[in-house]
C-alpha cells in the first residue's frame, strides 16, 4: 500500500502553507515533516510526502514531492486517531526527524511538487465521487426495502408521497452524479488531460449529494435508523467525512469560484469536454450578473472576505452546472426514457436552485456582523451552559487545543520572517510587489477593486494557492529574481516581501 501525506496541524487543505522541509545536501535530502490524519500511514510500504524544499543556503526551492520507505530510519508513526467514522481504514500522525531521501526518490524537479499535489487530489477526487455513486445506491438499496415492508398509518411507507419524493430524488440524483463520473472517466480514457475542475465539482457534489442521502436514511428508518446494528448509523458517519476528505467542500468552492473567469476550466469542461457550449455560456453570463450585482454591496466585514464569500457561492454554482451538463451529455445519447428525462429536471432544478438562493441573498437587506461581534455574541453562552472541556471516559486524550475552553487569542500581527533583512524595503521594491498585487486584483473579475496596504495580509485580499502563482511570476519576470508561489505563504504582505527580494539582491528598480 501506498500513503499520500499532505496535510499538517495548520495546513489541512492549503498545500501551500505546509511547514514540512526538504533540505538539500549532499546526494539528496534531509526530510523534517510532521504529518496529521494521514490515511494508510501506518499501513503504507512507502509515503508520497508534500515538503518546501529549501537549497543549502536557506533559499526557498518550492515545493516537492519525495518518496520516503516504510523502513527509512527517522521515520516515525504516531498512534491511530480514533475517527467518527471510516474506521476500516487506519489514520495516524506521521512524522520525519532528518530523514534522508535521495534524489531517485524525488517526483519531478524541487518547485514542481504542487503538479504531483495537483495529480494526486484530482484522482482522489474522481475517485471519491465514483464512491458516492456506490453508496447512494446502497442508501437508495436500504431505504426501498424499509419502505417496501414498513406499515405505517396511512398505509405502506412506500406509497407516501415523502418516501416516494425522495426516493425519486436520489435515483434522479444516482444517475446524474453517475453521468459526471463517467464523463470524467471517459476523458482519462482518452488520454485528455486529467480535468482539475471538473474532478474537484464530482468530489464535491458527490459527497454533498451523499450526505443528504445518508440523512434520509436515517430519517426514514425512525428509531431504527439510530440502532447501531442497522446499517444507517456507519452509513452516516463514513458518508460524512468525504465532505472533508481532499478538501472540505467549502475550501474547493471557493476556488472554483475564484477561477471562474471566460474560458476558465469549468466552461471548458463544459463546453468542450462535455459538449454543452450553451450552458457554458449560460453560466458565464450568470457568473458575471452576480459579480456586477455584488458590485458595491458590503455583505461581510472586510474585503478579503468579501470576495471569499462570492466565490463560495458561484463556485457551488459552476460544480452544479457541471453536474447539470453531464446529465444533459448522458440525457442526449441515452435509452433510457423517462428515468433521463426525470434526471435531467432534477439536475435542471438543483442549478436553478443555487442560482436563485445566490439572487435571493444579494437582495437581502442585512449583512453578517465581524467576528469579534459574533465571538461577542457566543462568549455570552456561558452564562447559560457553562464552558466545560468534555473527556470520553475511560479514554486517556484531552480534546484537541483548538477546541479546549480558554481566553481566544487575538489575530497575530503579520510578523516579519526572521530571513527578512533587518531594514525596511525600499519604496521601488514596495511599488514594484503592490503592482503586481493589484494587477491581479484587477484581473480577477471582481467587481471593485479592495483597499489595501503595505501591511494587509494576503490572505484578506482573497489571495490564494491559485492566484499565487500568476503573481508569483509577474514579480520574477519584474524583480529579475525567482519566486516560488509560496513565498507569499512565507512573507505574506507587501512589505515583506519587498524586503525579501531585496534582500535576495533584486535590483531597486528593476521592471519599474
């Protein structure tokens, strides 16, 4: 077997701020990484590992990917974590203390990692869809043969028209999600490209999709449906980490709506890999409606997360639009009647939903309160309930810190990287990386242009993993210098990275 290991305590799902180091030395490298909830690591004859690689001096190289054996001497595997569900397969911490991978064991060259990342997250993606199919069918299975056999007092549970609407539903459901796993699949079969896009809207769809199939299940099982020997409580719980498992759904949409632009990768799918060019420019027409609706409004405190918000919505949106030309592309070759007909409505009504829950928020007339308001609000539980730490007896593991009771913390302080040079960056340098920032903002599609300084977090500025790179390689080709992507994970503000360029020798005023 085979491990993938990625995320880390304070990087589940942005491979970019992983603190994990490949350092160079002589033959190879020297692999210091502590990884959390790694799937089959304890089982794994050999891990695939996501680390920055750092060159002998201490200059970033960018990420990569090296192959570490289960009996590499440094290699260490922590205790399994004792999950909700998914019990059949072993998760654990993982960690390396200097362990030394040779160059044969690296997966492309130091600084291409995010491909191997990339390639990896994708076909687990596909896959974790293609697995929803299998157990929407085994929920679909379950909840007929109650309903089939269960009396109740307006006859046979079957014949309610609350069973026989939601049985509808997830057959409905089962053929259209089926429909985009396939279309995907044929694609690989071809020898396309692996569909980034359209793998990422499967894996969230599909375990969304999922989800509401389990939770019925129960539902329609009563009391049953809570006894451990039936089958619906595993159901539940294994069905509900896939919608966490590669990237919470919350995290995908955003960057799908993120790089949802003319020609971006979902409207390609849709109109070349699946052959709907019509509904590809249906939703490119939608997507820019409600970017220019948004225009002006003020739905959350500051701007970053305005614009995460937005793109939350539109990339559900895309996924489901996606899911919608799959089910259009099978629809328009299948036999299969009315069981496509009724598929392709469900499917046609699930995007019109989305859109007109995206319309009906942008009407609203109140906005969501700051954070600090909201922690105001729940600090003021406790007058109530209490704050108590909960132990499960007889199990000596104190909740994770995250979640134990204590004062919260403030927000840091963006805080200098002790690389930085000790002086302030020059103003050139400082105008040269607020350029490129702000060009990027401007070519983001957004509907106005955020206010932000020398010192504004990236990350309020909706910059993420995507969009990294496209300014990443605006400030080399400007600053004469090579920047990696996650030098803005590293120094994640104006001013610092201004101050690492120069200190890196960057020319004051190079590309100005």
């Amino acid at each position: 077997m085979a491990a993938y290991a990625q995320t880390e305590p304070q990087a589940g799902s942005n491979p970019l701020a992983i603190r994990s180091r490949a350092r160079r030395v002589d033959g190879g490298w020297h692999l210091d990484a502590e990884k959390h909830l790694i799937g089959l690591g304890a089982w794994a004859g050999v891990l695939t590992v996501l680390a920055k690689g750092v060159d002998r001096d201490g200059s970033p190289l960018g990420p990569m990917v090296l192959l570490v054996p289960e009996d590499a001497p440094g290699l260490a595997h922590g205790p399994e974590a004792l999950t909700m569900g998914m019990r059949a397969m072993v998760q654990n911490t993982v960690r390396c203390e200097g362990v030394f991978v040779p160059d044969a064991r690296v997966l492309l060259a130091p600084g291409e990692g995010m491909q191997v990342a990339h390639d990896a997250m994708g076909f687990a993606r596909l896959g974790v869809g293609a697995l929803c199919v299998g157990a929407m069918k085994r929920c679909a299975q379950l909840m007929a043969r109650y309903a089939a056999r269960r009396e109740v007092a307006t006859g046979r549970l079957l014949d309610n028209p609350v069973s026989c609407a939601r049985l509808h539903e997830l057959t409905c459901a089962v053929w259209a999600l089926e429909a985009l796993v396939e279309a995907i699949a044929a694609a690989l079969d071809a020898r396309e490209p692996l569909p980034r896009h359209a793998c990422l809207a499967c894996k969230c769809v599909g375990s969304e999709l999922l989800w509401e199939a389990a939770d019925w299940l129960v539902q329609m099982l009563g009391g049953r449906g809570y006894l451990e020997n039936n089958a619906a409580p595993q159901m539940l719980r294994d069905a509900r980490v896939l919608r966490i498992l590669e990237g919470p759904t919350e995290t995908l949409y955003m960057h799908l709506g993120g790089a949802a632009a003319p020609d971006s990768g979902a409207e390609r799918f849709l109109a070349h890999g699946l052959g709907r060019p019509r509904l590809a420019a249906e939703l490119g027409r939608t997507v820019a409606s409600i970017r220019e609706r948004a225009a002006g409004a003020r739905r959350f405190a500051g701007d970053g997360a305005q614009v995460q918000g937005l793109d939350y919505r539109i990339g559900e949106l895309c996924a489901f639009a996606i899911l919608l030309g799959a089910a259009e592309r099978r629809a328009a070759g299948d036999e299969g009647g009315a069981q496509a007909s009724a598929a392709l409505e469900w499917a046609r009504a699930r995007y019109d939903r989305v859109r007109r829950a995206i319309a009906a928020e942008q009407d609203a007339a109140h906005g969501y309160p700051s954070a600090s308001v909201l922690l105001e609000r729940i600090g003021a539980y406790a007058q109530a309930i209490g704050d108590v730490d909960q132990q499960p007896a007889g199990v000596e593991q104190l909740p994770d810190p995250m979640l134990r009771a204590a004062d919260l913390p403030q927000p840091p302080a963006p805080a200098a990287s002790p690389a930085l040079a000790p002086r302030a960056a020059g103003d050139a340098m400082r105008r040269l990386v607020r350029e490129s920032v702000t060009r990027w903002l401007a070519s983001d599609g957004r509907p106005s242009m955020p206010a932000f300084g020398d010192d504004t977090p990236f990350a309020e500025l909706g910059i993420d993993s995507l969009a990294t790179v496209p300014i990443a390689l605006e400030i080399e080709q400007r600053a004469a210098v090579p920047v990696v992507p996650e030098l803005l994970y590293d120094y994640p503000t104006v001013n610092a990275l201004a101050a690492w360029l120069e200190a890196q020798g960057a020319p004051a005023q190079a590309g100005i």
